[in-house]
C-alpha cells in the first residue's frame, strides 16, 4: 500500500498552523502558519521542500485560509490526502485516545468548551470549516487531555467539595499530552528499554511549559490542571499562585475577574518576571548582560521546574530518565544545566560538551558518565497526531 499523507490542523483564534505529514518521510511534505485571520492583515505562509512563500488574505477567516491552503496540500499530496488530524485541546474525561469527527464527538468538544474556553472554540473553528472544505474525508480530534486520562483519582482531584467534581467536572486534566507521550515512546526506542517496561520524568518547556511522570507509557502525574495555567513559570503564565490572589488583587486594587485573568494568563511568567520579555532566548541574551530581571526570571523558571519534577517523582516507582523537550527543553543548555544543579539529590548531573551540542534538532543522551539518564528528545506533536489519525484509519 503507498505511502498515506495526512493533513495535520492546529487552530488558534485568529491562526492556524499545519503541516502535511506522509507516513514514510521523517520531513513535512509541505508546513506553514495562516496568522492574523479575521484582519485587514491576514496572511498564509507555507514552506515545501526548501522554498518558503506567503499569501496576503485580507480580512481571511479560519474558512478563507483553508480554502487557499487546500490547493497547495492537493499538489504537495499528489492529489492523495488521506485524512485530517485536528489538535484539541481539551476533551475532558469524554475522551481517553483520539476520536473519529462526528456529530457526537463534536457535541462533546462544545460541551468542554468552558474547561478552555480560549482553546475548544478556536478549535472548533478549524474543525467546522475543514468539515465543509473536505466533507468526504476522514477527520479525526487528537486531544491534549487524552494522554493524562491514567491519572489515579488521588493525582487528579483536588482537595474540594465533592459535588464540583461530580457535577462540574473540577479536576486535574493535564495538557500537552501528544508531546509527553510522543518523547517518552523516543526516549525509550533510544534508550533501547521497552516503553511497557520504562519510567520518565518529563520537562515540555516552550512558551507554555509542563511536567509528567509517565511509567510503562502512561502518564501518572503531571503538573497542569483544570487548565494549562497551573503549575510551572511560563512565557506569560504565572504557573502557581496563591489560590487566594485572586480576592486579594480584587479586594486591595479592585480588579475585576477578567483583569485578573488577563494578569495571570498573559502578563506574568517570563515577562512579568523579566520586565523585558517571555522569549528565553532574549532573556538569556539579557542575562549575559547583566539585566538583573531577565537573570531573576532564569532563575525562579529553573527552581519552580526542578521542584515540580521532584514532585513528579513520586508518581515513579524508578527513574529511567530524564527528558527535556519543546523549544526550551531542546535548545537551551543553560536552563537545563540550572535545572539539573538543583536535582542532586537524584544523583543528576550533565556532560558540559553534550549539553552544549544538544541544540537545534540535535537530540541525544546528555547525562555525565556513570550518572542517571538525561536525553533531549526533540518532540514533534504533528507526527503523533498523523500517527493516531492514521491508527484510526486502519481501525
């Protein structure tokens, strides 16, 4: 049977990025981002092979954008796309593994959308437009939240009124699922253990930032909840707060609930910490110059990350490996070798020259001799979501 190419969609309000995926290539056949949609400034850029190219689409909607799209992936698939694997973000506990697009399935994702409501709609949007564009192909919902479905009740719920649970849904849910589980599957090919038979402890850094603890290819533990605003310091997330700031802020400033959100959800982190800016490549550039805020942030980001993989730990009945991925985790030997400095009581530690040259794509074992397992696995969220699109297909 030839080779199958799935069309791979992650929606965001106003962007869609994708990403052609053919089964027997490591490379995209063809990958870009439409951006600014809904505006006067809306536009779509692709890359195919090593050409790059772009599209002005004013005041283009998530529709317009993939209907300039869908001739570009008709020549890049040979007139033979296969099917569509769409990113969500939270399926709740209506969704353990990916789900074929149906009616049902899509009356579930609405009906999750006030667990994320800044992510299901904007998913949603490319889901109903893609339905249209292409309503004789086979579209499949690949979920953030499926992967943390193993999660044991004691890791999941939180310490409230039972009846916010049972009839609001109010627990840990956990995201980034596709990559955890994606660099855990690697991590073990590489490390040449059996995934069934294998224990991580998993860093995801990039803009949005998580922890897992994954044991025999199940996650146990991860560090979000009810929404990705938990846990650690990210780009412009604050990660955890006080519970009670929330009233402080209202009752000593007089915020209200949405200014507060704003705050925590896209003023904090990185940038608020820095004063300067949520890209660690900029804070790190900073850092080396002396600006005491870009080096603050560093350094509270590399505390509160290796404090939560120690509570990760716990969920792990051995350590075979740590992992760190996304664009931080794959490009940045300083916040690994900060973050590592502070796990001594794991025994971990780094090879200084492996730690430099593990940048950039480059992925491999970075621990020092005769030290606990430390790989960079780079991730790559739009395969896992070709390959259960794909299973389901088979199925």
């Amino acid at each position: 049977m030839p080779a199958r190419n799935i069309l791979v969609i992650n929606c965001g309000s106003s962007s869609i990025k994708f990403a052609l995926v053919n089964e027997a290539h490591s490379q995209f056949t063809l990958s870009g981002l439409a951006e600014r949609l809904g505006s006067h400034d809306a536009v779509l850029h692709w890359q195919r092979g090593g050409e790059k190219d772009s599209l002005m689409i004013p005041n283009g909607d998530h529709r317009a954008a993939l209907a300039q799209l869908l001739p570009l992936v008709q020549s890049a698939a040979g007139g033979k796309l296969h099917g569509i694997g769409h990113r969500v973000v939270h399926g709740g506990e209506h969704f353990t593994a990916a789900s074929r697009l149906d009616e049902a399935t899509l009356r579930a994702i609405r009906a999750t959308a006030p667990l994320a409501p800044l992510h299901n709609p904007a998913n949603l949007l490319g889901i109903e437009a893609a339905i249209k564009l292409f309503p004789n192909l086979t579209q499949v919902a690949v979920f953030d939240t499926a992967f943390h479905q193993t999660l044991p009740e004691h890791a999941f719920r939180y310490a409230l009124p039972d009846h916010l649970y049972r009839e609001h849904g109010v627990r840990r849910y956990g995201f980034h699922g596709t990559s955890h589980r994606f660099v855990s599957h690697r991590a073990a090919e590489l490390a040449g253990l059996s995934v069934g038979d294998s224990s991580w402890l998993v860093a995801h850094l990039g803009n949005g930032c998580s922890t897992c603890a994954i044991v025999n290819g199940q996650s146990r533990d991860t560090s979000m909840g009810l929404t990705p605003l938990e846990g650690l310091v990210m780009g412009t997330r604050s990660g955890d707060v006080d519970p009670n700031l929330h009233s402080h802020l209202a009752r000593t400033l007089g915020w209200s609930l949405e200014r507060i959100e704003q705050l925590l959800n896209k003023e904090s982190g990185l940038l608020g910490l820095s004063g300067l800016s949520n890209d660690m490549r900029s804070l790190e550039q900073a850092r080396e110059q002396g600006h005491a805020g870009a080096t603050l942030a560093i350094e509270v980001f590399c505390y509160r990350l290796a404090k939560s993989l120690a509570a990760m730990s716990c969920a792990l009945p051995q350590l075979d490996g740590l992992i760190f991925t996304g664009g931080i985790g794959e490009n940045s030997p300083l916040i690994r070798s900060k973050t590592v400095a502070h796990l001594t009581l794991f025994n971990l530690a780094l090879d200084k020259e492996a730690n430099a040259r593990t940048v950039r794509g480059v992925g491999g074992s970075i621990q020092a001799y005769g030290h606990p397992r430390v790989l960079v696995v780079p991730t790559n969220e739009e395969r896992q979501i070709a390959l259960d699109t794909l299973a389901l297909l088979n199925a």
